[in-house]
C-alpha cells in the first residue's frame, strides 16, 4: 500500500489558515511556550487527482503532512459578480462542464473540461488543483492565460489576487506563499472576446497533453481587425506560457492566410519545446503552429 | 481517525490513517476484493466505485474525503435488484454478450456503465464509449461491452429521464469533436 502520511481536515477557512500559518512558522501558534519545532510544509489535497499518485511514491518526495480541503464550502460554487464570473477552487470538471454560467460566459473552459481524464477524473479533479499543481501540461491554464484570468489566493494575513500570466513562477513552482490557499478563480467577462481552445492528445480521453493550446481575441470587424491577442501553450515549456511573438502578429489583423502563416511561423519560432516520454520536440513545434494556424483559419471561415 | 460511510447501503465504520485509499479500505480493511487494483494512477479505471453518485477511482480517494458518504461497488449490483438470479441487468448483459474475457477490469467496467445509466445515459455508441473511456480493457477490443451496455439502456426504463438533458446531448457532441 502508498505511504499514509497524516491528514488534517478542517472545517473552515479560518481553521485551514491557522493550521497553514503553524506549518509556516514553528512554534509560533503551539501552547504556551512550546518548543519551536522543525516546519513540515503542508501539501492542500483537494480531488486528490494528482495528490494521491505522489503518495504512491513513484514520482518524487512523498508529501509529508496533507491538508484536506473537501469540508472547505467557501471554496465551492460557480458565481457571476459584476464584470467576472468566480469559480470556487474545488470546482471539479464535471461541474465545470455542467455549468450553464460558464459556458455562457467562457465556453472554451467547457471544451477543455470535457477532455481531461475521463469521467473518474472530471467526478474528482479540481481547477484549483490544475493550477495549484502547475503541470506544464495543465489542460487549464492555457484558457486561464488566455482568458487574462486571475487566482484569488488567501491565507491569514488577507486575500490577494494574482494575475494568471503572474502565477506560473518556473517548473511547478507557483507565485502562492507556503501559507496561502488557492480560493477561486476570476475570469474576467470577454464582452465580445473570443476564446478558442485546443488540446492534442494520444488518444481522445484520459490522455496528458502533448500540446495544449488556447487563442483569444476581440474582433473589430474589416477596418479595424483583432485587437487584445492571447496565444497560450501547454507542454511546450517549463510553463503554460503566452506567446507574445505570435499575439504580436495577429494583432490589428484579419483572419487571413497571411495572418496565419504569420503567426504560425512566429510561434514556432519563438517555442522550444522538449523531447519527453510523451512527444519530440520537433513534433510540438510543428503541431502548435498547426493548430493556431487551425484556429485562425477557422475564425476566418476560409 | 474513525470514518463512518455507507456501503452497498450498510453502515461501515473502519479506524485506518485519514490517507489510507478508499481502495485499500474496501479491499484490505472490509475484505470487499470485487474492487480491483490495476496501475493505482488513476489511468486505468479497474478501481472505479461509485461515490456519491458519480464514479471515481478508488485509488485516488483518500478515505478521510469519504466520510459520511455513499459508497457503491461491484458487491453491491446484485444487492440492489430483485430479479430471479440475483444480478444487475448489467452483469446479466455482460453476461450474455460475453463481455468479459480475463475479467480484471469487468467489475470498473460495470461500474461505470452502472453511474452512465443511472445519470439517464441511453443506448447511443458514442455516449458510451465516451463513459467507459476511463476503463482500459486489455482483451475485448471494448465492441462487446458496448453491445452489453447499450442492451440494457435500450430496454431499461430511466429512472429519471429528465437527467438526459440539453447539456447531455452537448457534452456528447463536444465528446465527438476531433482533436486538431
């Protein structure tokens, strides 16, 4: 059987905060005068998706002390609050999926819900765990960065909100404090923005991306052409990343093929990607600008 | 830790590491050995139970997160029916089609199949095999357990049928989208 490392299951925000702020700093919130002892980080445990396969041991350090979220209501629930739509941390696939706020109001999150896992993934994994745990091959985070998303995180010292294109520090490492909690993210509302989405896979379900890729963009019609440009990658970098070689040559443009063949060629121009288990590089490479040539194409009906 | 859950609609009670998998609990604490241990990732989907309604893998719950809850496995088919011989009307189709050959990821399978048909899912070839996508199946090449699933949705009387809604018919056509 995995390691059974110990589990701590609050009941509120406030609890998981000052068990967090312990962990931080030793000692500090013990009783009177107890001897300061070592900090062992806490690892949040939300679905689980990705938390319980390191506790079978096979892909690093085991985590050492967990803390479990799913009694944590404050992070739940799919919500539209003036000029952003807010989904709680804990927000699983499926009900991504079902959501009619959401598709209404961001639809490429719907499509990239429906293609993670399968359906014992999407009943579980969260999108503050997608983003929480950092994957470069997050199906998520492209749309997030796309969408010019942000991550509402908090912890007893206060709420703070991070942007998207922030958050992603280097290879699985985050902008989050070792006292802070992911809560929700914000999305703000496209208002006429276009977000496209799409992931390429070994097989339809239950496949890790081999290239994950979303575009946005507000379109002004014949004259003025696309402005606010976002393409975003996964598993093309230590990162999800924005490429701003790519969003530069679409910006103020048509859907064209000249447009495309622009774009696609600074994209590719301007990744690069690894060869892994999973893809070569030279395959990314080439099937990320396909796609946002793909994309384009498609948005300009030719 | 003590955890109190409900199993195939008994009480169970087990004192085991709040960590501890709901897969090794069934299996190892209250010697339900239905539930099969395939990759333990997640990726393989021989653990599938249903939780709460929905299906998950077992080997990615940790048994603290099932407190308090419903917990459905492959034991529990036969419980919840009344017919002459005792089985599901999807063990019986599994039965009958031969969709079981080495049989290790059969109860999974059943599992799942089990939460897609109580979610109002009908007998449509895509919608299914978009269900059963998380279960690997080594030796049927899946034609026959699709033939046993949509057999029993074809003449099953939803439950609710009002759960087969719009959103339904959307997720499946997303499902048929072709990647890139």
């Amino acid at each position: 059987m995995p390691a059974e490392p110990p589990v701590q299951s609050p009941r509120s925000l406030a609890e998981a905060y000052a068990l967090l702020e312990s962990a931080v700093a030793p000692g500090a919130s013990g009783a009177s005068g107890a001897p300061a002892t070592p900090a062992t980080p806490l690892t949040p445990i939300a679905g689980g998706t990705d938390v319980m396969v390191r506790i079978t041991g096979e892909l690093g350090p085991i985590p050492e002390r967990l803390l479990d979220l799913s009694r944590l209501d404050e992070l739940t629930g799919i919500s539209l609050e003036p000029g952003r739509l807010v989904i709680g941390a804990r927000t699983t696939y499926h009900e991504i999926r079902r959501s009619a706020l959401v598709r209404e109001h961001l639809p490429a999150l719907v499509e990239m819900a429906a293609t993670v896992g399968a359906a014992q993934i999407q009943n579980r994994g969260t999108i503050g765990g997608n983003v929480a745990n950092a994957s470069p091959a997050g199906d998520s985070l492209p749309v997030l960065l796309a969408a010019d998303a942000s991550v509402l995180v908090g912890s007893a010292r206060g709420e703070r909100l991070i942007a998207a294109a922030d958050f992603f520090v280097s290879y699985r490492r985050t902008a989050l404090a070792p006292d802070e909690l992911i809560l929700a993210i914000h999305v703000p509302l496209p208002g006429g923005r276009v977000v496209r989405f799409r992931k390429v896979g070994t097989r339809r379900a239950q496949a890790i991306s081999k290239v994950v890729l979303a575009l946005a963009y507000r379109d002004h019609g014949a004259a003025a052409g696309w402005s606010d440009v976002r393409v975003a990658l996964g598993s093309v970098a230590p990162v999800p990343l924005r490429v701003a070689a790519a969003e530069a040559a679409l910006e103020g443009a048509r859907p064209t093929p000249e447009a495309a063949d622009r774009a696609a060629e600074a994209l590719a121009a301007s990744i690069t990607p690894i060869d892994d288990v999973r893809s070569t590089a030279d395959y990314r490479r080439i099937v990320a600008a396909r796609i946002l040539h793909r994309l384009i194409r498609e948005q300009g009906g030719w | 830790m003590s955890y109190r859950f409900l199993v195939n609609g008994a009480p169970a009670e087990v004192e085991v590491p709040g960590m501890r998998r709901l897969l090794d609990v069934l299996r190892e604490d209250l010697a339900l050995t239905g539930t099969k241990e395939g990759c333990g990732e997640g990726e393989c989907g021989a653990c599938s139970v249903i939780l709460d309604g929905q299906v998950v893998a077992a080997c990615l719950v940790p048994i603290c997160q099932v407190d308090g809850r419903i917990v459905r496995t492959v034991e529990g088919l036969s419980l919840a029916v009344r017919s002459t011989d005792g089985l599901d009307a999807l063990q019986e189709a599994f039965l009958v089609h031969g969709a079981a050959q080495c049989g290790i990821c059969t109860p999974g399978m059943l599992m799942a199949a089990r939460a897609y048909l109580d979610g109002g899912g009908g007998p449509d070839e895509l919608a299914i095999r978009e269900a059963i996508s998380g279960n690997l199946c080594r030796c049927t090449g899946y034609t026959k357990i699709v033939d046993a699933i949509a057999a029993v949705a074809a003449h099953a009387t939803p439950a609710t049928p009002a759960a087969h809604t719009a959103h339904d018919a959307r997720d499946e056509r997303d499902a048929r989208d072709e990647p890139a």
